[in-house]
C-alpha cells in the first residue's frame, strides 16, 4: 500500500505488523518513511484495494494529474 | 547442486529502484521463465533470482526490493543495500520512471558516490513523451558519465540497448560529484580516516556514517579497530556542529547536483508548459497562494461539508427525525412496559442510559459527522495535498518550536487526538514533541468534536468566526510561549513532495469505510462504557455532586449549572462533551454568549481519558500532570476571560 501522506510504498511486511501499542488489535499502519497513520484495510475491503493497487502499478508512477 | 553453487563465479546484475518502476518488468525480460524466489537470508523478504546470457556470457540477476535511498529505513531497503553491499555485482542496475527523474536521479548520485558499477535505465518513457516530456538520453550519459538507457519496458522498447550496455559495460567507469565546500571538508575529515577494505567508497561510507547509519558503523568499527575512536570523536564532532541541519543540507546538496545535471537534459514540447496539476501543485505551497486555498480547502472541506452537511443536515435527520421521533420514544416505551426495575430502566433507556445516551450520541450525532470527516480527510489525504500542506505551515511552525513535519500529528489530531499523540514521537527531538503534545492537548479539536461544534456553532451568526479567532490565537501564543519556554534544538524539515493526483473514488472509498469501522470496532464501545459510568454517576450521586462541585466554575463562566454535564462527558470522550453540548443547545438553555464560551472552553478543557493515558505513557508521569493542569486551568482561563470580553464588548449579545 502507498502512505497517504508521503506517497511512497509500505514494504507488504511492514503492512501485517502491528507496532503493538493499541490493545485488542492495531488497525493502523504507521509509515516508516513519514510516520503518517494510514487505515489498516480489513479482509472484506481488501479485494477492492487490490483492485486498486494492481491499476496504480498498471499506471505505475503516472500521478500526475 | 545448490543455488549458490550454482552462481559461484557467475557474474551478477543487480536491478534497483523505487518501487513500481518496472524493475520486475525488466527481470522478467531479462531471465525469462526460470526463476527463483526465496527469502533473503536471515530475512523474510523475498528476492528474485534468474539467470541470463549476454553475448555469450552467463549472468546471475537479482530483483531487489524497491529502495528510495541508499540509507535504509525499512527491513525491504536494508535487505536490497545487503545484496548491493555483499554480491558483488558487475553491473548494478538503476531503474527509475521517466516522468519522475528528478525526484529519483538523487538514488542514482548515492550509487555513483557509493563506487558501485551503475547503468541507469530511464523507464516508461512512452509515458513522459506522451505528455510532451522530452529526455535527452545521451546528454545525461555525457553528463552523468555513466551509461544510460531510454526505455518502455512493458512495450519491450529499450531491452535490447540495456542489454547491449551491460555486455559492453566498463566497469573502470568513475563518476565524482561535488557538494558545497564545507560540507565536502567534513566528508573528507570522515573518509580519510577510513583505511579498511570496503565494497563501498570511502565517501560514501563517511555520509552515511553522518547520517548514523548504524550498520555501517558497526562494519567501519569491526574494520577500523585501531581508528574506531579518531573515526567515532571526528563523527560527533560533525553531528554536533552540523545537528540542526545536516540531512536537509545533504538532500539539498543532491537536488542541486541533480538540478544542475538534468538542466538542458529535461524539456517540455513547446506550447506544453507545465501540467495543471503541477501548477496547482505550486501554488499550494507559495504563501500568496496557498493560504487563500487552505482557506477554501476548510470552508468547503470542513465548514460546508462536515458542519453543514454532516453535522447539519444528516445529524438532523438521523437525531431530530429517526432518533427522537421514531426509535428513542419506541424504546423508552418498551423499557416503561418490560423493565421492571427502575435501575435497569435507567441503566438501558433512562437519562444516561445505554440506548438513549450511547447509542443515540455514537449512531445519531457522532456517526454521520465523523462519517463526512472521514470522506473528506480521505479525499484530501488521496490528493496528496497534506505534503504540500506541510510545506506551507513550515516557516510558521518554525516561529512556535515545530516545522512542517508536525502537521502530521496535527493533522491526525482533527481525527483522533489520542492516536495524534502517538504519533508525536515520528519528530525528531523531544521538544518537538513536548509542544506538539501541549498543542493537540490543547487546541486541535477531534474530528467529532470539531464537526458538533461547527454545526452548533455555524447557526449563531459570529459565534463560529469567534471561537475560530480564538482557537487560532491560542494555538498560536501557546506555542509562541512554549518555543520559548522548552529548551532544546528545532531541526530543519525537508520532504520529497509525491505528486499532486486527482482523488480516486476507489481509495477514499475504502480509506472512508476502514477509518468507519475503526470507529464502530474502537470508539463506539467507549461510548456504551461512558454512559454506564454516567449512569453508575446517576445511580450512586456521584454524578450531581460532580455537578456541584463544578457549579463555581460554571457559574464564573456564564454558564448554567447543567453545563457541567458535557464538561464530565467531555473527560470521557471529547465528542462525548460536544453532543452533550449539542443536547443542550437543541433544549434551549445557552444563549449565543454562552453557547460560544462553551464551546471555546470545552475545546480547550483536559483531553479525553484515553489521550491523557497516552500522553503520560509518551511524555512520562510529570509531563502528563503538567499539561493537564496547565491546559485546564488556562481552558477555564479563557472561558471567563471570553465571557467578560463578549459581555462588555456586546458582540453576539
């Protein structure tokens, strides 16, 4: 997934650990490039951000609009 | 016979670069159908390996992980600097995207400045030329003094040139660039103190020993055992004298190094100056510019959109309608009729009851006000202006102990105060963070909190523009003072800025729906246990002698005595204290004076439980206790003040 915030990649490792300071599960993911806090997609959105994410690769580094 | 056996001997291509920049594409290409992907030792990060044949001679290749930087900061991009270190690679591989050079060429200066064997590939060009983006691939190789290649790699187009660079690749090929004379004194202080034998040049291994790489330092200090002190005293001397801006004047010196090679090499067809969104993209970040967008960005994002629509219009319809005529008397009728128990009465349907108070303020009021929040964070966040933004606020963050790195916790602190304060400790010296904690404790407002108030507020001409002004002016004098006050460093900011995009339906749907069932799965309990403990409150008296007790306050405020209530509420959860505010205003019981110094003073009151936890878990006991006392005393503070000056002045009267 890409960081809201510094654009760039969130290696896929770094997306399935928690950093551990939420009790009860974590459903956040911290950058680790800029800290920023982006939303732990949960399993019944993940096929739609799959979707997503396999049309920004076609795209690859197309982001300007 | 095993795989390392195998490559024994062979020589290696190693492919880097970003992410998504067809390096995979390339690897594909270049090994065909036999592959192979296993963990990288000691690691669980995946590495492709494949063999290939180029005039006649046998090559191994590895796909790395993507890396934006030699120095790694994720386990991905240590990984891919391990194989750059340890393979010893004849011909490393740098792939970037056409259209994004200049945010990438820097990677390429590192693996030039590093000795490593380098040919830049130049990807996805069809892509750079189709928006009129002209590279003038053998000026760059002149300039750069290392091979380049042009390529569409997923249309084959330049495979077979990439090919034939690597068969005729020299690898006695050295490139040198220089930084600003000082910081080159200071590079050169490190490297000639390093005598070891290293894969990686000696200037290259003296920055990224600056930049306190401590892999690197332990290599150096394995290697260097006789040094390790000169090398060790000689870097803290560095650090120190340079500690306010060393990685700013590293990155600078990179872009300017890269402004200067892609001058002439880089060229937009004539009649195609820069793109709207490059445009757009600079004018958010220019003063003149930008503060007039940040304006239009809050009326329409915020004001309109959660006061209005979220907290106006749907509130209405879920509160005023569904709730209070339809689900709330149907409710409390069914408890009249089968709760016999006046306790569980209460404790289900009463005045603090799990359903009237729980459910209605978490469903009815919060929901849809957090719910437009969310669509609109998500959407601005798609965007990619939050960057931009950070840009912008820099210079006056620097005036109150920040830079633009703080936007992020302050910005996550219109959504959730409480995960905001986590964040606070991505700045980087502890002052930064003491202020950021003071500053989300507070003045910023969550996003429930922030959305109740907008709709309160935005029905009393002047009250909003008020409590804005003054929320504004704390914000500002608090951290004014508090730059003062905290000793410590301000280190500089600097940002890769990720382009400017139109939003995509698609990520804010699901940013919007992940944020919404965080909510329900985390916060929506807090509600039902809020209003348990209220109704434990009720039950015992506990709750009217809080009332009480708080009443002096109340009354030195302005307020009715029933205020109090939203102000425990508000300990509670601080939307919690602003639906309850909400209730009161829809009962007729605040006048525009009152409302107003209301909802200043229970923006600024204590944080909610879960962030003072937090805070005394990230900042320490006595910290925690000092920002408590501090902010409630100066919330209650500005309250009366507010009061007196509204009263004497007439306006809102």
């Amino acid at each position: 997934m890409k960081c809201g915030f510094c654009g760039r990649e969130i290696p896929a490792d770094h997306v399935q650990q928690s950093c551990g300071l939420c009790k009860g599960g974590c459903r956040k993911i911290h950058c680790p490039y800029c800290g920023h806090e982006n939303p732990a997609t949960p399993a019944y959105l993940r096929r739609l951000a799959e979707k997503k994410e396999a049309n920004s690769q076609t795209h690859q580094e197309d982001d300007h609009s | 016979m095993s795989e390392t056996q195998l490559s024994h001997g062979q020589r290696k291509i190693i492919l880097v670069g970003n992410p998504n920049v067809g390096k995979s594409v390339l690897f594909n290409s270049l090994t065909g159908a036999y592959t192979t992907v296993s963990n990288y030792p000691g690691t669980s990060v995946e590495v492709s390996r494949g063999h290939c044949d180029i005039d006649g001679e046998r090559y191994e290749v590895l796909d790395t992980p993507g890396m934006y930087a030699l120095l790694p900061i994720t386990e991905e991009e240590r990984v891919a600097r391990t194989i750059l270190l340890e393979e010893d690679p004849r011909v490393v591989v740098h792939v970037l995207a056409a259209r994004n050079i200049e945010r990438m060429l820097p990677m390429t200066l590192q693996l030039i400045e590093a000795g490593l064997p380098v040919l830049l590939v130049v990807n996805i060009l069809d892509e750079a030329e189709s928006v009129g983006m002209s590279i003038d691939i053998p000026l760059l190789q002149e300039k750069l003094g290392i091979p380049v290649v042009g390529a569409a790699l997923g249309r084959r187009r330049g495979l077979a040139e990439i090919r034939a660079a690597i068969a005729a690749f020299d690898p006695l090929l050295r490139a040198r660039f220089a930084y600003a004379a000082d910081l080159e004194r200071d590079i050169a202080r490190v490297a000639m103190l390093l005598h070891g034998d290293y894969r990686l040049d000696r200037r290259a291994l003296a920055l990224l020993l600056l930049q306190k790489d401590e892999e690197i330092h332990q290599r150096v200090l394995t290697v260097e055992e006789e040094r390790r002190e000169a090398i060790d005293n000689v870097v803290k001397d560095i650090v120190f004298e340079r500690r306010v801006d060393l990685h700013l004047r590293i990155s600078l010196e990179r872009k300017r190094v890269c402004k200067g090679l892609l001058d002439g090499v880089v060229s937009q067809r004539q009649g195609q100056g820069p793109t709207l969104g490059e445009r757009l993209s600079n004018w958010t970040m220019n003063p003149w510019t930008g503060v007039p967008l940040l304006l239009a960005v809050l009326y329409f994002g915020l004001y309109q959109f959660v006061g209005g629509f979220g907290a106006g219009t749907i509130v209405d319809l879920f509160e005023g309608r569904l709730f209070e005529e339809i689900i709330n008397p149907w409710v409390v009728d069914l408890g009249a009729r089968y709760l016999p128990w006046n306790w569980l009465y209460e404790l289900l349907v009463g005045e603090y009851g799990i359903f009237t108070l729980g459910v209605r303020y978490a469903v009815a009021i919060v929901l849809p006000i957090v719910g437009t929040f969310f669509i609109a964070f998500s959407v601005i966040e798609d965007t990619g202006y939050f960057p931009r933004l950070a840009m912008l606020v820099d210079r006056l963050f620097k005036r109150i102990g920040l830079n633009g790195r703080a936007v992020i916790p302050l910005v996550l602190g219109f959504g959730c105060d409480t995960m905001a304060t986590i964040v606070t400790r991505t700045l980087e010296t502890v002052r930064e963070r003491i202020i950021a904690t003071i500053l989300l404790a507070l003045a910023i407002p969550c996003s429930a909190q922030l959305g109740v108030i907008l709709g309160l507020l935005s029905e009393v001409p002047g009250s909003l523009l008020v409590w804005s002004l003054t929320l504004a002016v704390i914000f500002l004098f608090i951290g004014f003072l508090s730059a003062r006050m905290v000793p410590g460093e301000q280190p500089m900011f600097y940002m890769e800025i990720p382009p400017l995009r139109m939003p995509q339906p698609r990520n804010v749907l699901v940013k919007t729906l992940t944020r919404m069932q965080w909510y329900f799965l985390e916060i929506f309990p807090l509600f039902i246990l809020a209003s348990v403990m209220l109704w434990a409150g009720k039950m015992t008296g506990a709750l009217d002698w809080l009332v009480k007790a708080m009443s002096p306050a109340m009354l030195a405020l302005g307020l009715p005595t029933e205020v109090s209530a939203a102000f425990i509420f508000g300990f509670f959860r601080r939307d919690f204290g602003a639906a309850g505010l909400y209730d009161l205003q829809s009962a007729g019981l605040l006048n525009p004076v009152q409302l107003t110094v209301a909802a200043v003073t229970l923006t600024l009151f204590v944080p909610c439980v879960a962030q003072f936890l937090v805070m005394f878990k990230e900042r320490g006991g006595k910290v925690a206790a000092g920002i408590f006392v501090f902010v409630t005393l100066l919330a209650f503070s500005v309250g009366w003040g507010l009061n007196r000056l509204l009263l004497f002045t007439g306006v809102l009267s």
